[in-house]
C-alpha cells in the first residue's frame, strides 16, 4: 500500500466505542478483547494522563483535589480525535458534561456495570489505581454517585455478571451495529 493511499481520506468513517463504568469494571480488559476481535486501535485514557504526567494515575490523583483531577481528565478526553478505536476510560470521566458529549459525538458509549462487591474485591486486589474521590467518601458512596450518571450516558448497558472479558467483547459487538462490520 503506498503512502499516497494511507495518507487519503477514509470514505467512510466508522464510529469509536467507548467504554465507561467504575475504576475495575474491567474496562481496559474489555477494550483490547473488542480492539483484538475488530482489529481497531485501542486507547487507555488513564494511560494517557499518566504520559502526559509522566507518573503514575494514582500520582496524578493524589497531585490534584477532585475538581482538578476531572478537569484535567476531561481536557485529555476533548482532545481525542479518532475513528475506530476502543476507549477506555476512566470511571470519573462522568462527572464532565463536555467530556462525555465529546465521546457521545465519536461514537457508542457502553456501559460496564460490575457489581460493588467485586469492585472492592478488584480494588483490594490493586489498591493504586487511581481513585478521584472527596475527603472522606467511600467506595460505595462512589458507586451510589455515579451509576445514575453512568446509565445516563449509555448507549449500550452490558451487565457484566459472571462474563469474561471475550464474551462481554462479543456481546457489546453484537449490539451495535456497525455497517461494515469491522
């Protein structure tokens, strides 16, 4: 293929599929089983935060109070412009407006939703992953907070249940509809 051709103009664009739910639904897990099956690109937005900071996400949390921290994960999640890829993003990313009308206009946004009870065991598992949460807030005061605004933004609802990442990955494709398959 000759550089002339890669450097056209696609004519047709394909959508991104975003994957939202709370830190340890699984979704960077998720986004490269369904970038493996699709052969599209992925994309981690808390790896993204942590080269733009050069350290790593739980740094960048703990450097900024909540407010900040959203703000300079929205900022990230605005400058995305791609086509065919599977993002993953941070569980926070709902709490910017801006930020999620931007992933609305790329594409699908699927929700992973993971039960709390396994999200603390993941979290205990790996506790540095990188929370943005309020001075005194618990895990289960998070996941109160933002499952109304995860359902909010949703295209597609994947309850995860008892899923591996392959057959949540399946599941999500068969639900969207993607002209041209992938």
């Amino acid at each position: 293929m000759s550089t002339q051709t890669l450097m056209a103009a696609p004519q047709r664009l394909l959508p991104c599929i975003t994957l939202i739910g709370m830190a340890a639904a699984g979704k960077s897990t998720v986004s490269r089983e369904m970038a493996r099956l699709t052969g599209w690109a992925c994309m981690d937005t808390d790896h993204l935060l942590e080269a733009a900071y050069a350290v790593p996400l739980q740094r960048v949390a703990d450097a900024f109070d909540k407010a900040a921290f959203i703000e300079a994960e929205a900022q990230m999640i605005c400058s995305i412009r791609a086509h065919r890829v599977v993002i993953a993003t941070g569980g926070s990313v709902v709490y910017s407006e801006p930020a999620m009308r931007h992933l609305v206009s790329l594409g699908h946004i699927v929700y992973l939703d993971v039960p709390l009870s396994v999200i603390e065991r993941r979290i205990a598992a790996k506790p540095n992953r990188g929370l943005a949460m309020s001075p005194g807030q618990t895990l289960a005061d998070l996941y109160a907070e933002r499952a109304p605004l995860y359902r909010r933004w949703t295209s597609v609802h994947c309850d995860v249940g008892r899923k591996n990442p392959e057959q949540c990955a399946r599941w999500i494709l068969k639900r969207i509809k993607l002209d041209q398959g992938y």
